[in-house]
C-alpha cells in the first residue's frame, strides 16, 4: 500500500471528523490487528503511515503512535525541501536518492525546530488543538545503519517508534526480506519489538527499554544467566519454511567475494595486502577452518549471529534481557553464538581482547546456559555433568575463531562501502589478527573422549 500527501490529509481529516464525534456507549472495540506495509518513493509516499491502532480505540484524540507517523511524514517532505535548498545547484536532490544520503546532507542543528514549525502549519488545517511537542533522539554505537527515534516530549518511556536507514550497499550482505520477516517471527514469540513498517531503505520498528550493556555489566554473573536464558529462547525458535541447516559458510564467502582487492589510498591498500594476501588463500583458510570445525557437530538452531553489547538491552525493572538488531539471525550452529558472545566482551569502539573471558568465567557462564538449557527441555539441572561444561568450553572456542573470521572478513566489505563514520579497516585488521593470534591455541583443545 503506497499513500501520498493528499491521502494522508484526507485520512487525517476524516479521522479527527470521527474524533470529534461523540461515539455510543454500545460500540464495540475492534480488535488490533497490526498491518505491516511496504513504502517506496520517498519524495512522493509516506514513511509511515495508518498502521496500528488509527480507529481501533474511542478516542477523541490522535493516539501517541498516530501523532508520530505524521511527525515523521512531515519531517521526510520538509527534509526534500531543506535538500534542495541547501545543496542546489551543486547536488541537487533527485527523486529515488536514498534516505541515508539525504541524511547526510542536511545539517542536525535545529532540524527539529524547523520540523516543528512545518508540522504545525500543517496541523491546524484539520485540528483544532495544538501539536504535540516530539523529540528526535539520534542512536549512537550501530556501525551497519544510522538510527532514529521519535516520541512525544516527556514520554519517552512510553512508546518510541525507531527509523533504521540501511547503510550504504548493506543489503550486499544482509537479505533485508530476511530481516524483516525475522522480526515478525522474533515478535510473535516475544522476543522483540514489533515492526511497523518498511521503506526503500529502511524500516521502522519498536523500541526495546532498557539500557545496552557495557565491558563491566556483561561480566556481571546475574546478567549472564538471563543472556543465556534469553538465548535460549531464541535458538527454541523454528520459523516456518526455513531449512534448517547452517548459514555461516555462505556467509563468510559471500562476505570473501565482496571484499575490496585494493584500495586507492596507497596506506590502505598496504594494510590490506598484509591482512589478505590474496582472496585465493583467505579461500583456503575458511576451507581450512570449516573442515575442522564441521565435524564438532554443534546443533544447529536459529541464532542472532550479532551479539555485541549493544544489542544487548537489560532492563532493570523487568530484570529481562532483550536482544535488539535482527539484521543477520538465521540457522547456525549453537556455538558460533557462545564463542561469538564471549568475543565481543572485547567491545566495539575500544577493543581489547584481554577483556575476552578467561576459562574459568567461561567455565561458570556455560554451566548456568547448560543448566537453563536443560530445564527448557523439560530435564533436571544435575543432569548437566562437568563432561557437557567441557566440552561446550571447547567447541565454542573453537567456533571463537569462526567468529573472528566472519566479522573481520565483513569488516573489508564495509570498509569497501559503507560511508558511516567508522574505522572498518582498522576493525577488520583487529579481528583477523585475532583470528590469527588465538588460531593455534583453540584448535590445539581438545574433547574428552566419552
């Protein structure tokens, strides 16, 4: 369903006709029934538009959600205008041009200010109270997308409606379709927030409270347990139609192939030339890896794949952990997503891999998922012997070093497009020198016989 300007004014004004109208005692609520839409043609359509709960309340007013879709509809077409006039003649805005670019372009200082003044204009044509005031939040810390929030001023704990703008050629590497049908499924189990809508390059989704962990708060033992829980929840999931059997070697050769062979920049490509010699050994050594790692048998079951701590949400007054950013869940092995988890203790902006855990903690966080993991399956926790620890201890350090290949690997591909303010290369060095550093250490483990 695609909605332009004129629509939407029509639909407003009928929807606050309803509103004014006094409505029978006698009216029967009509059940909420969410509607995800597909929206494409960014200077002409809607970037979100009536899709949840509009009419489906006796309210006399717009409802929170309903005043946020036509805050962010006005924004988008007051942001092609500020595009135009900023940039033209130089780069004029064009039709089809990208969010992420537009983005880009239009300065942030007082940007909401002048959203809120073309939105006021525009609201006294069909209402007849003020605007509420909405605040625009900008996300830090994601290093695949740029994020925004939206909500009424002094009501951000209460629903925030997030715009995600892909990053440049992102979808090179990420099956957006996928994604988003992750999230549907992800939701329906109650697992994360709803999504509300797509557009041309993004989509917008619910808000998950809380507050994403850091270098100390994920070593805390009590935090731990409720991500192992929380993972466990989601390797339960079965989504319909999905073969069930590992993603991650398509991966990490899809990632191989779109990876630059040089760069311009002469330093760069120095860099480059001293971390992958050439795309024919970096073949080799995925061969190489997989072939030792395969025979693990680790159970395959649907994963997140991307646990960094920031997108890890704890939420103190639920004492729950959520997992946010669905954009590479699929089918993998059970201990890609310990071993990646216990990586990315490390951090993202400053790593160090010192901070990786030591076998010991390792060793108390694998008998609390094993514990949990046994009582999802209906067992009893005693049954979890210090054989099982073990052995998880050593396949997911072993899968450690799959996980360092896959995002050092991923990192050259960013490193080739992405226009986000980060130092892939710099990254993409880090996790491969890792791979390296820990590759004959963790092979040389060793499974107890049974």
């Amino acid at each position: 369903m695609n909605c332009n300007y004129h629509s939407l004014s029509g639909h407003l004004e009928s929807l606050a006709r309803i509103h004014r109208e006094p409505r029978s005692s006698t009216s029967k609520s009509i059940p909420f029934r969410p509607k995800l839409l597909s929206i494409t043609g960014l200077t002409e359509d809607l970037i979100l538009v009536y899709l949840f709960e509009c009419h489906l309340r006796p309210l006399y007013k717009l409802t929170t959600l309903e005043t946020k879709l036509v805050v962010l509809f006005a924004q988008c077409k007051h942001l092609l205008r500020e595009v135009n006039r900023l940039c033209a003649p130089r780069t004029p805005f064009r039709h089809g041009s990208d969010f992420h670019t537009l983005q880009t372009v239009v300065p942030e200082t007082g940007l909401m200010n002048r959203v809120s003044n073309f939105l006021e204009m525009n609201w006294k044509n069909s209402f007849n109270y003020p605007v509420p005031p909405v605040r625009e939040p900008v996300f830090t810390g994601g290093i695949s997308n740029q994020l925004y929030g939206y909500y009424l001023d002094g009501k951000f704990q209460e629903d925030v409606v997030l715009i995600r703008i892909y990053g440049k050629n992102s979808e090179l590497m990420i099956d957006r379709d996928l994604e988003k049908k992750n999230i549907q499924i992800l939701h329906a189990a109650g697992r994360c927030p709803p999504l509300y809508a797509s557009f041309n390059n993004g989509i917008a989704y619910g808000f998950a409270h809380g507050v994403t962990l850091e270098v100390d708060t994920v070593r805390d033992e009590h935090i731990g347990r409720l991500i192992a829980c929380e993972m466990i929840a989601v390797h339960s999931i079965r989504p319909d139609g999905c073969e069930v059997k590992t993603g991650l070697w398509d991966k990490i050769n899809r990632f191989l192939e779109l990876g630059p062979d040089s760069f311009e920049d002469p330093e760069k490509n120095k860099r480059l030339k001293t971390l992958v010699k050439s795309k024919e050994a970096m073949r080799k050594e995925v061969n190489f890896l997989r072939s030792h790692l395969e025979p693990l048998n680790s159970p395959v079951v649907f994963c997140h794949n991307d646990l960094l701590l920031k997108n890890i949400i704890y939420n103190k007054e639920q004492d729950r952990v959520s997992f946010i950013d669905h954009e590479y869940a699929m089918y993998n092995s059970e201990h890609f997503e310990l071993g990646n988890h216990f990586a990315e203790y490390a951090g993202v902006d400053d790593v160090d891999f010192s901070r990786y855990p030591d076998r010991a903690l390792q060793l108390r966080w694998l008998r609390n998922y094993l514990e949990e993991k046994a009582a999802s399956e209906g067992r009893a926790s005693d049954t979890v012997t210090e054989a099982d620890v073990e052995r998880c201890y050593v396949i997911t350090n072993k899968f450690t070093l799959a996980a360092h290949m896959f995002w050092g690997l991923w990192g050259l591909v960013q490193a080739r497009n992405s226009l986000i303010d980060f130092g892939f290369l710099e990254y993409a060095e880090l996790k491969l020198n890792e791979y390296y550093n820990r590759k004959e250490e963790f092979l040389a483990l060793r499974l107890q016989e049974v």
